[in-house]
C-alpha cells in the first residue's frame, strides 16, 4: 500500500511517498520518494518561526515540491492536522484535500506527535545501497507494551504511555516552554544562529573534549517533584541572568552551553527512571526535533543500560528525528498495515479541520 503525506505544521515544507506492508510482528516501510524543504534561514532573523511567512513558503513550496510526485500513483493521502501552528497546517490540508479531491483518494488526518512516536519506533533496515546515508528501508516490528515515549521537539514535551497500540496517554508534560523552544531561546542569548538546538550541541560537544568548566551552575527544574511534569522557563530565565552584561571567550561558551545541556538532561534522566520504574514499560523510545541531540541520547542510553538492562530503548535514526513527511505517511501506514484503520470505510476527509492545539491522547 502506498501513502502520499504532507507535513507543514511549522517551518519545514515536506512531502513524501511512502509503501508500507505487514511483516511478521510489525510493518516495513519503504521511502519512495521524498522532498523537504526548510525554512530555518528565512525565521532566522525572527529567532523562532514566525507563522505568517510560515504559511506563505509553504502556499509557494507547496505546488512547487508536489510537481516531482504529480504522476506517482498512491492509495491514500495523508496530511497532518495539528499540533502546530494553524495558519501552516491549513496550507497543507487545503493542499492535499485538492490532491486527494482530484484523484478520489481518500484523505487521512495525521497527529503530528504520533507520528514523532510512531516512526521512532521504526528502525532503520541497513542495506548496502543506502550504507547509513539517505535510510529508505525502516521496520517497526517486535515492540513490546506498553511503551514509553519522550517526545521532545520546538513545541512539545510530554511523557506518553501506549499501553495499546494507537491508544496514548500524556502521563507527564512541560508546565511552561517546550525543551527545543529553550534550546532556540539559550542559543539566541548565545549568539548562536536559528534552529539553536544543533548550535548548542556542537559547541558544547568541544568544551566537553576539552573539559571547561563553566563558571555558574544552572537549576535543574523541578527534577525532584513528585511527578512526571517539567518546566524550562525557569532554566531559560537563570541563563539570561548568568549571562547578563557579560562578554563570554568562545570556551566561556562552549561550556556555557554544556552546563546548559547537562540541566536539561540531568532532568530528563531524572524524570525518565521514575516514568520506566512507574509505569512498567518494557519499550522506551525518544521522539521530536530533540531526539537528535547527541548528549541526551547518550545519556538516556546509559541510564537504560545501567538502570533498565531489561527495557528495550529504541532511538530514533537522526533522518527522522525533525519534522518531514516520511514520518507522517509511516503513521497512516502503521494505521492501516495493522487494519486499525480501513481505506473502504474511511470518510473521504474532507472535513479535516487544522487543530493547532490537537492532543496526541485524543
Ligand atoms: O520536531 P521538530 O523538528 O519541530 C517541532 O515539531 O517543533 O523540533 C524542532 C526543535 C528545535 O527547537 C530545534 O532547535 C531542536 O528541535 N533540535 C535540537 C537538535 N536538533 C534539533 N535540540 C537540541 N539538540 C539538537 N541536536
Ligand atoms: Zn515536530
């Protein structure tokens, strides 16, 4: 079965067509074609996205991108509904709904944070052709539930548990900014360009080589209340203070913003051991823009390894981790590869409504 996916729900325009089949234990998804295109130069000098040129690169990439796709036969379309901001989604649903209107296809509506976790879970099947570079093979197979997700992106940050397959719910969340929104924010005190998050990571990477130091220590919020919940507006508050009036060297940085990291991963490695020891999960995977940074992984790694020897973690492959329509199409196609969902009995989704605010739990 093949799906046609469209993500616009903030500043990447993507488009991709995916086959996905049943295997034994799980679904193989193939990447037939895909096209992404950011935005991340044209919000730089905003320091975030700013949602009205959002709308209208994608009303202009739109069309632009489709022209490679125009005679790629599909069974479905897929379009992300939310979350994200409306005025970027709406130009992607009014897009595919003109798509699948034009060749009566039926039209999916995806949930953005489901599809962060859903392809996640999916690894990468290595094949000669495609050694590490350019992933087109995946396969979500053997997963045990329930399943942990830690979805960590610009917008997001939540604990999910999927007890059942395609049944989530939000067992803990950021009370204020999304981690990857204060990774941008940090980076901005920092000088450092938009998207901040790689910036940071890269710099931090060389104070950790070389072993700097940093000068101030930064709060860990709420790593020891008695929930799942998190909170980084206090984390991003502290860093203006620490850096208020002050002219780093470029080591004064770069440790800066490994001290920066180590908060926000003492945090969730925290948060992460009491989830895995409360809920039971026997699958623990990470998803979202975040879920490529270099640290966290290696940090949640060890504490799996060391804490959980039994709990399966699986990290999603770094092509995946930002958003694009890979991961929207491999979501339907989990849908319906698993009959959870059925094409003769879908309505034809021209309904869908963009929902800026959609909650992965429904
Ligand atoms: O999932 P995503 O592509 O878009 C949203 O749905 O929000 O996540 C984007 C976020 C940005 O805040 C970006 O700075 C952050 O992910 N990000 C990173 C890294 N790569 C991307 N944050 C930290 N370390 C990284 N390596
Ligand atoms: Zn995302």
């Amino acid at each position: 079965m093949k799906v046609l996916a469209f993500e616009t729900s903030c500043d990447e325009t993507g488009i991709a067509l995916v086959y996905g089949e049943k295997i034994p234990g799980g679904f193989v998804f193939k990447t037939l074609k895909s096209a992404l295109l950011s935005q991340a130069a044209l919000h730089a000098p905003y320091g975030g996205v700013y949602p009205n040129l959002a709308k209208r690169e994608h009303e202009k990439n739109l069309p632009m991108l489709y022209k490679e796709f125009e005679s790629e036969p599909a069974d479905a379309i897929a379009v992300t509904q939310g979350p994200g901001l409306e005025p970027a989604l709406w130009q992607g649903i009014q897009f595919a709904k003109k798509i699948a209107r034009e060749g009566t296809l039926p039209l999916l509506a995806i949930n953005h944070m489901e599809a962060h976790l859903v392809s996640s879970l999916a690894q990468p099947k290595i094949q000669h052709s495609n050694v590490l570079k350019n992933i087109r093979m995946f396969e979500l197979r053997d997963t045990q539930l329930p399943v942990l997700a830690l979805l960590i992106s610009g917008g997001h940050t939540e604990f999910v548990l999927m007890r059942e397959w395609f049944t989530y719910e939000v067992i803990g969340r950021t009370l204020d900014d999304a981690v990857g929104e204060c990774f941008d924010k940090v980076a901005r005190m920092l000088d450092l360009p938009y998207p901040g998050g790689p910036e940071i990571s890269r710099i931090a990477l060389e104070a950790r080589k070389k072993k700097l130091e940093a000068e101030c220590r930064l709060p860990r919020p709420m790593i020891h209340s008695n929930n799942l919940n998190v909170s980084f507006s206090g984390l991003k508050t502290a860093a203006l203070y620490a850096l208020r009036d002050k002219q780093l060297t470029e080591d004064e940085r770069a440790a800066f913003a490994a001290e920066f990291e180590d908060a926000v991963a003492d945090v969730f490695v925290s948060k992460t051991q009491k989830a895995l020891k409360e809920t039971g999960a026997k699958t623990f995977v990470i998803g979202g823009g975040v879920a490529a940074n270099h640290y966290i992984r290696k940090r949640l790694e060890r504490l799996v390894l060391n804490d959980f020897p039994n709990i399966e973690f699986r990290l999603p492959d770094p092509s995946i981790t930002g958003d694009n329509a890979i991961m929207i199409a491999q979501c339907a196609l989990a849908h319906l590869t698993a009959g959870h969902w059925n094409l003769e009995t879908e309505s034809a989704g021209q309904e869908i409504k963009a929902v800026g605010n959609l909650s992965i739990a429904g």
